[in-house]
C-alpha cells in the first residue's frame, strides 16, 4: 500500500449546529495576531455522481430534485456561499481524467487553487481543495475494497505552520459489490477496512490531523458484530473537542474529526439542511481555532 497521505483534524459531527442566518464573506479565515491563532473553515461534501447527472432516482426517494441534471453551478453557488477554507469532497466521479475538467471548475470558480485527487477507486474519486497552499498529498493506493479511499493532504497555513487534512469515503456493506460476496467475505472486506483506518488514525494521535468524509455509517452497530466504526473513532481521542455527533432523529454519516494533539479548538460545526436538492448527502462544515503560534510542520508519511 502506498504512502496514504498526512494526517491533520479529525473531528466526528453529527448533533450539528443548526444553520445559522449569517454567512463570513471573506476570501480566506482570520489570523488573530493578539492570539496567534488562525481560524479555518473545513467543510466535508459528498456531491453525488460527481455532480453530473444521477440517471433514475436514486434509493433515496426523499431527494429526488438533483437527478436527471447537471448540479454543477448550484452546488459550486451553495459551497461559496458558505466560504469554506478548506473542502473535503466525496463521489468526484469522471474527475480523475487527462484535463480533470470539473475539478479545475470548482478550483476556480470556488477561488480554491491548490487541489488534490485521488485518480483510484474506479469512479468514486475523493477530492481536496485548499485556500491555502497543499505542501504535498498522498492517498491509499493498494489492497483498496471498494469505494473507500483516504487522501491526505498537507496545508501551509503560515510559513511556520502546517497541519494535515484527510478526504475519505468509506465503503458500506449494502453497496452493489458487496452482493456479490458471500457474508464471510463482506464480514472479512468490512474488518480488513476498518482495521486499515484504526491503524492509521492511532498513528497520529499526536499528529495535527482533521479528517472527514462520508462513513456510511450511522450511530449503530455493524451488522458483523464489530461494533460503531464511530464510537471506535472516539475512543481513540478523535472528536473530544467536537459537538455531539449525531443528530438525535436523522442521523447523519458525514461527520468531521479532529486529531487530540492539543492545537485545535472547534467553535462551531454546522449541517446544512438547506442543500437536500443538491445530492444524497448534505454538507457539514466546522469552524476550528488553530494554534499557530507554535513551529509545526506536517509531513508525509507511510500509512
């Protein structure tokens, strides 16, 4: 397996703030002199089908609206809006190509130049795009399973500090591969992957890593008897600063976690309900404090 990429943040969110009336219309987060502390936006997105067309309605019969088009422009409006610094997006079908066309239209018209894919997975690509510079990104290349993938990407967010930032999607046993497998390989599949990301995430405890995407996992057991990949997660240390996680009634699987190494403060986590027509998913974004007083400086590393 290839050196999958730094690790940065992780933060789990899910009893998500609700969306506030007021959006920050600055290009780029503050950076408090008085504090030395920078404050970033991090928003995780799964767009579906890389925002193209879907075909026939989806499974999920409640947000029928962004099928049958292109949600391009209204996706790229609704992100903007909101103003995230950084951009963690999932399900960046048809990106990966020689022009990589529709990434380098949501780099520019988002005003995010620095930008990272990982080109595997068949078509479920994960995507990162940055306000601030990418010093170097890596991603999970072999014994992938699926769709799951984790690209890691190091930012720059002053010249004496960098911290580390993952996009993943992690695969769910009722996806159409899975069919195909007997139970004791969809249970094997299932350990072997979430065993590859405990192992990476206990790695950098120490490390300043913020981590989101889409889990396709919600608040409950998994039907293998391994236990909540989340409540796993937070064992580890991971989302001890955060909100709480679930929203009490629709449980939500995109969540953001932030490593415990002690640099980051989360001031707000928001669930943007106001997207359902946008894609199956909807956007999470945190507001997170960032000590930057400190010299730190990410690095890639072998998974």
């Amino acid at each position: 397996m290839k050196k999958i990429f730094i690790t940065i943040l992780v933060c789990l969110t899910s009893t998500f703030i609700a969306e506030t009336s007021t959006n920050n219309t600055t290009n780029k987060s503050t950076y408090n002199m008085e504090t030395s502390n920078t404050v970033i936006k991090v928003m995780t997105y799964n767009i579906l089908e890389g925002a193209y067309p879907a075909g026939p309605p989806s499974y999920n019969s409640d947000h029928l609206a962004y099928n049958l088009k292109d949600r391009a422009k209204e996706i790229i409006r609704f992100i903007k809006s909101k103003n995230p610094d950084i951009l963690l997006l999932q399900e960046c079908n048809q990106w990966a190509g020689k022009d990589n066309t529709r990434l380098q239209q949501f780099s520019t018209q988002l005003d995010m130049p620095y930008k990272a894919i990982a080109p595997n997975h068949g078509s479920y690509n994960v995507a990162l795009l940055s306000k601030y510079p990418i010093a170097d990104y890596t991603y999970l290349d072999d014994d992938v399973y699926y769709y799951w993938n984790i690209l890691t990407a190091t930012i720059q967010l002053t010249p004496s500090c960098s911290i580390d930032v993952a996009s993943t999607h992690f695969a769910w046993w009722g996806m159409p591969g899975y069919s195909k497998m007997t139970e004791d390989q969809k249970k094997q599949t299932y350990i072997k992957q979430k065993a590859v990301l405990m192992t990476y995430l206990r790695k950098h405890l120490d490390r300043n890593l913020i981590i989101g995407g889409d889990w396709n996992h919600a608040a409950k057991q998994s039907p293998f008897d391994q236990g909540n990949l989340h409540d796993a997660i937070s064992a580890l240390g991971y989302g001890t600063n955060s909100v709480h996680r679930f929203h009490p009634t629709e449980n939500p699987i995109d969540n953001i976690y932030i490593s415990p190494s002690g640099l980051f403060t989360v001031l707000k986590c928001t669930r943007f309900s106001a997207a359902k027509n946008f894609s199956d998913h909807l956007p999470v974004m945190v507001e997170i404090s960032v000590r930057t007083d400190k010299v730190i400086k990410a690095s890639c590393f072998e998974f």
